[in-house]
C-alpha cells in the first residue's frame, strides 16, 4: 500500500502555491480568449486530472 504524501511547507508556499496561480490565471485566461463557461473549464481540467489519476481496481465488466 501507498503511503500517504504531504507537500513540505516551504513547497506549499513555494511551487505548490506557483502552481495553483498559473492554473487558475490559465484558466481565466481561455474563458477571456474564448467565451466558454465555466462548465468546459472544468470538464478540461477533469480531463487533466485523469492523466494523474491512478487506477485502483480493474473492473471486468
């Protein structure tokens, strides 16, 4: 089993903190660039998210 993985605080305040800025500027930045809602910002960043996301349980089907 995995353990359980905490940032640093000087990474929270650090490039945790950076990366959260640049997300939410870029996300702003696309609604302004194309007039999308915020329905297909979030479906993109689902989208993102699934890359990092790690598969558990194979489900047969």
């Amino acid at each position: 089993m995995n353990e359980p993985y905490s940032f640093s605080n000087d990474q929270m305040n650090g490039i945790v903190e950076d990366t959260y800025s640049n997300i939410i500027k870029e996300c702003e930045k696309l609604k302004n660039i194309t007039n999308c809602p915020n329905e297909q910002v979030v479906a993109l960043l689902s989208v993102i998210a699934s890359n990092f996301a790690t598969t558990t349980e194979k489900r047969e089907n």
